[in-house]
C-alpha cells in the first residue's frame, strides 16, 4: 500500500532524518516536474540532509564557542595594519599551523584589532570543521577557580580542553596569586600537543612573569607556549576603534 506523504515523512524523523522530512513535498514535487531518476532523486536527498547537518553542526559550534561578537576574518581591515599582509592572513585561513599545533601570539596596545583577528580566525575555524573555544583571560580565571563547585565552569572547561583552537583573550590583563598561576599552567600544559592557542596581549611574554609572579611557573608556561608560535605585533600608533569610532561633532555638522 502506498504510504501517505505524511507517513513518508514521520518514517524520516523516525530515521532521525528530520531535515529532510520537513523538505520532503518540495523534494518530491521538483523530482516529479524535472523528471528526476530515482538516482538523481536519492542524490539530492541525502545531499539536502548532509548540507543541513553540516549547517546546524556550525551553528552550534559558533554557539559553543563563545565568541564577544560576530566578526569575520574577511571584515579585518588588513589594510590598517602594517605589520601583516593579505598574504599572511590568507596563509593564517589555511590553518595548516593549527593541523601542526602551532600557536599565535597576538601583541599590541588597546584597539588596534587583536580580538578582531583572534575571533576572525575562530569564526573561519569552525567553517572549516574545527572545534573553537574563545575566552577571556578574567573569565578563564574565574572557570577554572569554580571547576570543581559548578556545572556550569565543569562545562565550559570541557569544551575549551576538548577544542581543536583555544582563544584566550587579553592574557595578563591582570596579575594572578600563586592558585591562579597553577591552575593556568596546568591548563596549558593539558592543551600542549593537543590543540592550538591563540593568544592576545598587550604584554610581551618578557612581561609576563611580573603577573604571574612564580619565575618557574612563568618559565614552564613560555616553554610550552613559544615551542612552536608565531608571534604577531601590531605596532601602529594608532588605534583603529579611534580612527573610526563615531563623533557627536560630525553627526551635528551634517545634520546643520
């Protein structure tokens, strides 16, 4: 007995095939105008389930990542930058120092891209079916202290070690006690030759071990960090949220 659309359609969900089902009828009826053989059929239909999965496996990634805001490795303006060419960001985009486990240390003062970069190339990482996870340094601080005593920082401490890049922002925006300092070495010590670090700072590592305040622990975190790194120095003087940050003045002078 022929099965009723409807029928066809729950048969599908039952196959946990719940995209294709709801495009069921469209599939159907342009199969029937094009006169599609039952190959052609099975073709578009499976392709249609796949590309859906794929499409809701990336929102959910972006979801899971965390990232401040939404964008994109394209919207970067190489051009503000002098210390890194459209080549070198397109050699950044095809991640093969993140296949080699290679980290990238971005320096430079407030506002000239750092997290911009950072988020562009977790956001174009996901794209290309990587697992990112995007932090701050105060909140990363703040999960691993509250580990063992919440679900909440338990979760988020699974996706960042089970990730294939980690971003970690504003690193040593503020010193840590001799607890905080352990506890993020052991972190990166638990991502070594396991995932990729892109870091953000407006510190150099020879900085660093002011904050974190033991010389050991300063010297083992730099060893594991700047093994295998690119380092990326932003120089210019000026910030790019300055150059193009909105002005009462000019807004006043165009409406008079």
């Amino acid at each position: 007995m022929t099965q009723s659309l409807e029928q066809l359609q729950q048969q599908f969900r039952t196959l946990r095939l719940s995209e294709t089902a709801n495009h069921l009828p469209s599939l159907i009826q342009e199969a029937e105008s094009q006169d599609w053989t039952y190959r052609t059929f099975l073709d578009h239909l499976t392709s249609y389930e796949l590309e859906r999965r794929d499409e809701k496996l990336i929102e959910k990634r972006l979801k899971w990542a965390t990232f401040p805001f939404f964008k994109t490795i394209e919207a970067f303006q190489v051009d503000e930058q002098q210390s890194l060419s459209r080549k070198q960001i397109n050699q950044l985009k095809e991640f093969t120092w993140l296949d080699q486990l290679y980290n990238l240390i971005i320096l430079g003062p407030p506002g000239v891209g750092k997290t911009h970069l950072a988020t562009g190339l977790g956001i174009e990482a996901i794209h290309q079916g990587y697992k990112v996870s995007f932090i701050s340094m105060g909140q990363l601080i703040q999960t691993l202290k509250t580990e063992d005593v919440t679900r909440k920082s338990q979760t988020r401490m699974k996706r960042i070690r089970d990730a294939n890049l980690v971003i970690i922002d504003d690193l040593m925006f503020m010193a840590m006690d001799s607890r905080e300092a352990n506890l993020f070495f052991h972190l990166i010590n638990d991502l070594y030759d396991n995932a990729s670090v892109i870091l953000t700072s407006n510190k150099g590592p020879n900085e660093w071990g002011e904050l974190l305040g033991d010389p050991g622990i300063t010297t083992a975190i730099l060893d594991r960090l700047l093994h295998r790194a690119e380092v990326i120095h932003f120089r210019n003087d000026d910030s790019y949220r300055m150059k193009h940050r909105s002005s009462i003045f000019m807004e006043k002078s165009v409406q008079n």
